[in-house]
C-alpha cells in the first residue's frame, strides 16, 4: 500500500547511522544559516500538525519554531479540547490529519498510539515521546556531544536514574552508533529489555551501584525520577531513588573532561544537584537548543528526502 512507502522515526533505530550522519551534517548547516540569520525556507506551504497528550516546553517550541524558520506553518493540538480527547479512534484521527497537513508529530502515552496512527497516516509521523521512547531527545543529545567531544562511537554513557523513555532511546542509540551504556537503576526499576526494543543488546551493562557505573565515563546523564503519567508514584520514587542523585561527588569518579546532560525539566536536588547541572560539566542548554536544529534537520528529510549539501 501507498502507507509502506512513508518514512516515519518512531523509534531510534527506525534510522540507519548513515541516516543519522546525514541528519548531523545537515543539522551543522541549518544550525549555522540560522545563527547567520540567513532564510532558510525549503517548506513554504508546508504544515506540520503536534497531537500533545502531555505537557511540553522544549518539544513544542523546537517544532513550532523550527517549522517556522523553515517556512512552513506549525498547528497545535491537545487532546484535551480535540475530539482526540473524546474517544476518536486513532485511526480516523490519522486518516483526517494525515489529509490535511503535510507530517505530523504526536506525544502521547503508550507507544502503540504512534504506530496507529503511522499505520493509518498519509504523511510522515514523528515521535515526540512516548511511555517507551524520546527519539527526538537523543538526535540532539548525540549531536551535543560531537560537538563537544567527537564521535561517540566506543565512548561510554552512564545512565542514572529511572529506567524510562529516554533511557530506552539511548540503549537503542547505543546499538547504531555502537557505544556502552553503563545503567544503574534501584532494584525494581531496572531496564525492560523488550520495551526497549532490545533484544540480544552487548551495548549495556547494568550496575547496581551508580558510583560503579560512572566510572571511566565520557557521559553522564539522568532524568526525571516521575515520569508524565506516573505521578502516583512520586512519594515512593522519592524514596527508592534516594542514593542515585547525580552529584559532584558522583562526578568525580568519572572521566575528567566527562560532560554531563539531562533532557530537562529538572528537578535540583532531586536526580541531580545543583552544583552538577549549573557546574562546568554540564552542557544542558546546548542540548536543549540543539533540538532545534536537529529537528529541523529530521523534518527536512522526511519531507523532501537527501539533499546535496547547499
Ligand atoms: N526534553 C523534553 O522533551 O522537554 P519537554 O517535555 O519540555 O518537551
Ligand atoms: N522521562 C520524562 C521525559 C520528559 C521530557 C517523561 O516522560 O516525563
């Protein structure tokens, strides 16, 4: 069918590395005409519609703006006042949509959602986060510490914290770009592997001591201890995350030149310290702007395919 022939990122390794250097080259480019501001508007006419069923800062305004300065036009939905909301199936949802713009880009809850409505969709669907994945989060993620560090192939990523969506990325992540991930999560929260989307993976070693898992270290990063949509279980997480809160004395037995990331919104004093997020190591406002660019790069492509470099 007509479907099968769409790209959608819906998952990380939806992308071949090939596709992810083509992305970074790209991404150098707009993020420089950008910051020249050059015009830059390959999509005139072109309409990408966000579906949100969670809240959002970076994601919504990295994709409105980002639509923007590529020329094209950027319409938001919430689930909460569109029919969506009201128990529309997805699949007549994907079917409207999908007749009317041009991509679209849904964050929503469990994962199955996105790969409806990619199923019944016209035009490409992009995940902006998910229960199970970020992709988007760790194209700029991976991109910030190139630009910080060279590739990340060989290097090693230490992920603290909660087992969640955007750890699950970077497992897959580290499967394309071929690095370790060290993981340390308490006892009960420890990485699904199927949810992951995983299966045989060598690219991860769990720690049970987060202290272990930093050692020798290019990269430390976190998240949030509650997750959107599991805030029931806020107090008890407070509780079993206790002993894995990113600080400078866990840096300390990192790499020196280690950076340090968090997809952000964070909670200081909670995953990570103050002195570690506002400290020299970290690169957090890098990584959030990079969603911009990199983002840009990824809408690009799945609209109007390889281009020769401008
Ligand atoms: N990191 C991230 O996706 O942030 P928002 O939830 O603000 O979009
Ligand atoms: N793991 C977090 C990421 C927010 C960008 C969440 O799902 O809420």
């Amino acid at each position: 069918t007509k479907n099968m022939q769409i790209k959608h990122f819906l998952q990380f390794n939806d992308f071949s590395r090939e596709e992810f250097e083509y992305l970074f080259e790209r991404t150098r480019w707009i993020k420089q005409e950008f910051k020249q501001y050059r015009r830059y508007w390959p999509l005139e006419d072109r309409t990408l519609a966000m579906i949100f069923d969670k809240h959002s800062t970076r994601t919504r305004l990295s994709f409105e703006a980002g639509m923007h300065q590529l020329g094209g036009a950027a319409i938001y939905l919430s689930t909460r006042d569109t029919q969506l909301g009201r128990g529309e199936p997805v699949e007549d949802a994907a079917r409207v949509i999908s007749r009317m713009v041009d991509i679209v880009m849904i964050r929503t809850h469990e994962h199955d959602i996105v790969r409806r409505f990619a199923a019944h969709s016209r035009v490409p669907v992009i995940n902006g986060l998910t229960d199970e994945y970020h992709p988007c989060q760790i194209i700029g993620d991976i991109f910030t510490f190139i630009e910080h560090h060279g590739s990340i192939t060989g290097k090693t990523v230490a992920w603290i914290g909660d087992s969640n969506n955007v750890c699950n990325t970077w497992l897959q992540a580290a499967e394309v770009f071929d690095f370790n991930v060290h993981v340390s999560t308490p006892r009960g929260y420890e990485v699904e592997p199927e949810r992951a989307g995983l299966y045989g993976t060598s690219h991860y070693e769990e720690f049970a001591d987060p202290h272990e898992a930093v050692k020798g270290a290019d990269l430390v990063t976190t998240d949030v201890w509650t997750s959107m949509g599991f805030e029931a279980e806020t107090e008890e997480r407070k509780r079993d995350f206790a002993d894995f809160r990113v600080d400078a004395e866990m840096m300390s037995h990192t790499r020196k030149d280690a950076l340090f990331m968090h997809c952000l919104p964070a909670h200081r004093g909670e995953e990570v310290a103050a002195e570690v997020i506002d400290g020299p190591q970290s690169v957090v406002w890098d990584e959030a702007e990079n969603r911009l660019h990199t983002q840009k790069a990824l809408i690009e492509y799945l609209l109007l395919g390889r281009l020769d470099n401008a």
